[in-house]
C-alpha cells in the first residue's frame, strides 16, 4: 500500500468515526483508536486531520484549550462515495471500540 492510499484510509477512518457517534471528539480519542490498532502513529493522524480541515470536511471547535471535531455535510458525502473503501473489518472495529 503506498503512503498516499494509506493516508486515504486514515482519512476514512476518522470520517467513519466522526459520522458515528453524535458528540465532537478530540483528536486523542480517534488517535488512541488508530495508534492501539497499529495502524499508524500520531503524525499520521495528525496530518489526516489537517488535510481533512483543508479539505472542510471536518470542523473544529475549541473548548477552553481543548479542540473538538465533527464531520461536515462535505464529509458525510465524502464518506458516502467511498464508504466501501474502508473494510468492513474496519469499520466493525471503529464499532466496537465506540461501543
């Protein structure tokens, strides 16, 4: 998998999550996920964040010195189109952990 289809991948993962659940999330609690999985490391999660703001298909609010993120309507149909991208082992998983 070269680097670029992998950040593609991380990007779905936070979208997936974002979409998921209600309430903003920091950026810790999705790079807990991914980081305790093996997926990547927090750089990577970083720059999947910024590169997901650019694009404005997440938000952030901050609350004191703490940033918050939901998905944007961009994002939902970002993720819409390529939803099937993300594994479904991935997405059961991102589930789980929510749960």
């Amino acid at each position: 998998m070269s680097m670029k289809e992998a950040i593609t991948i991380y990007k779905l993962i936070v979208l997936y999550t974002l979409n998921r659940i209600a309430s903003p999330l920091t950026l810790g609690f999705v790079a807990d996920y991914m980081i305790d999985r093996g997926y990547t490391n927090y750089f990577n999660v970083q720059n999947a964040f910024a590169e997901l703001m650019d694009e404005e298909l997440i938000d952030c609010a901050q609350t004191y010195n703490t940033s918050y993120y939901t998905i944007t309507e961009a994002g939902r149909e970002t993720l819409e189109l390529f939803y099937t991208s993300l594994s479904y082992e991935i997405r059961a998983e991102i589930d789980e952990y929510l749960r």
